[in-house]
C-alpha cells in the first residue's frame, strides 16, 4: 500500500517538475525573443 503511494507521489512530483521546467523553457524563449525584437527596432 505504502509502495503504491510512493509511487504516486513520485509520479505526480515529476509531473509538477515537467510542467515547471517546460514553463520556464517558455520565459526565457519570450525573454531572448523581446530583446531581439527590440535590438531589431533600435
């Protein structure tokens, strides 16, 4: 019983990570994509 809730608390972390490190994967691109925009315009 224990195992199984071990496992599910894992698999649920792994998600959150997955999920957390797919957003910020996102910002930065956002990020490096408006300085270029503005290094374009100026």
């Amino acid at each position: 019983m224990l195992c199984i809730f071990k496992n599910a608390v894992h698999r649920f972390s792994l998600r959150i990570n997955f999920s957390l490190i797919n957003t910020l994967v996102l910002f930065n691109r956002t990020i490096q994509w408006s300085i270029l925009l503005q290094k374009k315009i100026n």
